[in-house]
C-alpha cells in the first residue's frame, strides 16, 4: 500500500496562528524601537548635549595698556573668555599661536580664537584721527574635525569675539564721554571686526570633512558583510547549509570538521578576501571618485588591518553565538559604533552613554585612524597612533575569544550537527484474520 502523503499547509491558514506572529512581531518592534533610540538619541540635540569642546585661544597683542590699566586689551579679553567657557560648552586652552597652529594641525582643537598684534593700538586709536582700520579678532576653523564640530567651534567663538567687542566699546564710550558725538558713540558700540579663517584648511574633495567618515563606514560595512558572507559561504560548502537560489535548491555533503578548524579555516578567508575588498574601497573612492587622500600605501594598509579587524571580529561572534551571531555582530560594530564613532557629530556633542561607549567601539578607533592619514598629514599625535593600538587590540581579542569559544564546544562534545528529515509517517499494519 503506497504511504500516505500530507497535504501541503496554506498560507491562509497559517496566518490564523497568534504563535507564529509573537516572537516575529516582539523582536521586530524591539529592534525598530531600540534602534530609534540608539541612532537619534545621539544627534537629536548636540547644542544642547555639548560640553567641553576643545577650542584653542590665543593672544598676539604686545600693545602697552590703556591710560589707568594694568593689561593691554588682548590679556583682558582672553582672560574673560577663558574664564567664561561659554556655559560650559568650550573647553578654553590658552596657547601661542604656533601651539594652536599645531593642535589644528593635529585635530586636538575644533577651532581657535586669536587676538592679533597691535590689537590695543588699533582699539584705542579709535576715537582719534590716527585710526585708519577697525580693529579685528579672528576666529580660525578647523574643517578636518567634521563640518558639524568646525561649525559649533565657529559659533562659540565667534559669539565670544562678539561679547568682547561689546565689552571693550564700553570701556571706549566711557572714556570718550559726553564729548562723543552719536555717530562716534554708534561706531564705538561694536567697535570690533570679527573675521573667519580656516585654520586647518583641508582637499575641495573631502565632502566637508565627511569622507573620513565614509570612508571608516565602508571598511566597516567591508568586514562586516564579508566576514558573514565567507561564514555562510563556508558553511554551506561544508554541508552545514542549505544554498537557495531563486528556486533551486542544493544541499552539499557534510564535511567533517570540528568548530576550531571550522573557525581556522573562515578567518584564514577572511585575511584572504579582506585584500581584494579593500583594494576595491580605495579604488572606488580614491581611483574613480578622485576622493583627496595622501599617504596611498599608508591608507591602504590601514584600511586592510581596520577591514581585517572587524572581520575577524565577525567571525569570532558568529562561532559564538551561532545563529544570532550575525545580529549580535551587527549591534557591535554598526548599531552601538555610528551614534559614538564622533566622526558625525563630536563626543562632546552627544549623551554621556554615547561618549562611554566610544572608549571601545570599534567605528571610533577606526575613524580617527582615517581621519588623521587624510586630514592630519598622519600624524601619529593626530588618532592614528592610537588607532593603530585598538586595531591590534581589537585583532587578539577576536583571536583569544573566537578560538576559547570554539575549543569550549569542541571540548564539551557539542557538534555542529546536520537536520535531518523528519521521519516517514508510520504504515498502517494490515488486519490479520
């Protein structure tokens, strides 16, 4: 007697079943919800988040004081700026001009204030025939820290020069007395120009200082979606899978092999494809975008170390937490690292959960690697010595930790085991009589 067959399940009547709609429908809503959270609670207020941006201020002004005090006018301006941080949103450092000039240089300050020589002379001659200019303070910019930083730098000190010009056309329409006359006292009200410089200037092609963070998300979208294709790749090569494609279905032979060398044999293809995927980034970027960069073999080798990195990292969650490895991967290298890489917005700028995270996140190590080889003329004081230590960090702890969790299954007897088609339905027996 031929077996029965089962008839094939509809869609409509699956649909009916509350059990099949809850874990899909809970952990759906929990992503959409917690990603929400993540993503916009770092950038939906930075002027309200900011605390103790890096600012650099300096005096040039060597003119003698003002008939009755003690400093010149640059030494009083400076020191009232420095002792007003601006609600707490500036973190003032008083510096020469050649020290700010190179923490510019090296990305430590998002901006500079400076007060030039000659200041006073050209303030107190004001009211006299001898003035021939306006006074000016200048505000420097620093675009390679990210257009978002370089413009809350630029508003806090251009509202700072603003404020001293205030102060110091008090102190010029007091002294000038009732003998000024309101033309005199409406020029002395405001009697400074502020005026903007970019003081670190950066390539007409580095997306407002945006590429460095582009260009981090690729190597990071490189590893990320290389290591998980390999792993899924190897897997399905092994017998361990099912390869779908379209309609057609294959299923390989099971390979025999334990998780360690499973795992050996995914990240020794993942250093092996990582080369012609960075390789492909630079390309596209630098080759046909014409993105500016400098250092080629430098940005190179970072970028295949950074790429690597975050493979290897990829691999070592997936052996670990088997099928949600991918989205544990996911929430460790793109979910928690975009809102605290500071390549968007500063730290400063965001939430102190944010700011915690960045101490390890890996999207923030790797960015200011790439934002000190193509803004910052690689300077190791620039991000990239220490990005340089968090990539090799990074390597051994996805090495320690993929390879003791491998050897933990493998010890344990915990095999990666094949399914199995279920069991043919049971033959009715024929009626004896």
């Amino acid at each position: 007697m031929p077996p029965t067959v089962a008839p094939e399940v509809t869609a409509s009547a699956l649909v009916r079943r509350p059990q099949l709609w809850l874990v899909p429908t809970i952990l759906t809503g929990l992503l959409a919800l917690l990603l929400s959270l993540l993503y916009m609670g770092g950038i939906v207020n930075p002027n309200a988040e900011l605390r103790d941006l890096p600012i650099a201020l300096v005096n040039e002004d060597t003119g003698k004081p003002p008939p009755g005090q003690r400093q010149n006018l640059g030494a009083q301006i400076t020191a009232s700026i420095a002792a007003d941080p601006a609600g707490g949103k500036a973190d003032w450092r008083v510096l020469s001009l050649a020290q700010a000039r190179d923490q510019l240089d090296s990305g430590k300050v998002y901006g500079a204030l400076v007060v030039p020589a000659g200041f006073t002379d050209a303030v107190t001659a004001l009211p006299t025939a001898a003035a021939t200019r306006l006074p000016t303070l200048t505000v420097l910019t620093n675009p390679g820290k990210g257009s978002l930083g370089s413009s809350l730098a630029s508003q806090i000190t251009t509202q700072a020069a603003h404020r001293a010009s205030r102060a110091v056309g008090e102190q010029l329409t007091a002294a000038a007395g009732s003998s000024a006359t309101p033309t005199t006292k409406l020029l002395l009200a405001d009697p400074v120009d502020v005026v903007t410089q970019v003081g670190h200037p950066i390539g007409t092609h580095s997306g407002l200082g945006l590429t460095a963070f582009y260009y981090t998300l690729l190597l990071v979208l490189a590893g990320f979606m290389g290591g998980n294709v390999i792993s899924n790749g190897v897997d399905t090569a092994l017998g361990y899978a099912d390869n779908e494609i379209g309609p057609w279905h294959t299923r390989r032979p099971t390979v025999p092999i334990n998780r360690t060398q499973t795992l050996l044999l995914k990240m020794l293809m993942t250093a092996g494809i990582t080369l012609v995927s960075t390789t492909l980034v630079m390309v596209a970027c630098v080759g046909i975008l014409g993105m500016d960069a400098s250092h080629l073999p430098l940005l190179w080798v970072y970028s295949y170390c950074a790429a690597l990195a975050v493979g290897l990292g990829v691999q070592a969650i997936n052996a670990a937490f088997g099928g949600i490895g991918q989205l544990v991967s996911m929430f460790v290298f793109i979910v928690l690292g975009l809102p605290s890489s500071g390549a968007t917005v500063p730290l400063q700028a965001v939430p102190a959960f944010y700011r915690f995270l960045s101490h390890f996140e890996p999207m923030r190590q790797l960015s200011d690697g790439v934002r000190a080889i193509l803004y910052f003329d690689a300077r190791g004081d620039a991000g990239l010595t220490r990005s340089w230590i968090m990539i090799a960090l990074g390597t051994v702890l996805a090495l320690l930790f993929g390879f003791a969790m491998t050897a933990y299954y493998d010890r344990k007897g915990l095999k990666r085991l094949t399914p199995q088609p279920p069991p043919p339905p049971p033959q009715p027996q024929p009626v004896q009589g």
